[in-house]
C-alpha cells in the first residue's frame, strides 16, 4: 500500500456505526498501542472517542493519540 493513503474502518461507538479513514502508519501506530495494553483496537478508538473534546474529529483524535502515545 502507497504511504499516505487513507484506510477505512468501521466501528461501533456509544451504539452508532462510524467510520475513520486514517494513514496506514496510524492504523498501525494504534493498534500496536492496543496491543500493549491487551485491549483491542475498537476498545481504543472507544476510550479515545468518549475523552475528546466536542471540537476535534475522530480522526484527528486518534491521530494526536497515536503521536503522543509514541513518545
């Protein structure tokens, strides 16, 4: 897959379907993250969804997670 390209995927969150299309690189930076903490990547989407702010998307929540995360 080219770098760059979004990837979209579906979840389940608070009881609606959703999707975010990210980067590969950030799919892969999350679920390495879900992988530490032995929770799966739709637990952490939902964790970092429910702790947002009204103001900032999805996707770029996850993203900033999976920044600060790897540091």
């Amino acid at each position: 897959m080219a770098v760059g390209v979004l990837v979209k995927r579906s979840f389940t969150l608070a009881g609606h379907r959703t999707s975010v299309a990210l980067e590969q690189e950030f799919w892969d930076a999350l679920i390495a993250l879900a992988g530490t903490r032995a929770i799966t990547l739709s637990a952490l989407v939902a964790e970092v969804d429910a702790s947002r702010g009204p103001e900032r998307p999805l996707a770029s929540a996850l993203r900033v997670h999976a920044l600060l995360q790897s540091h």
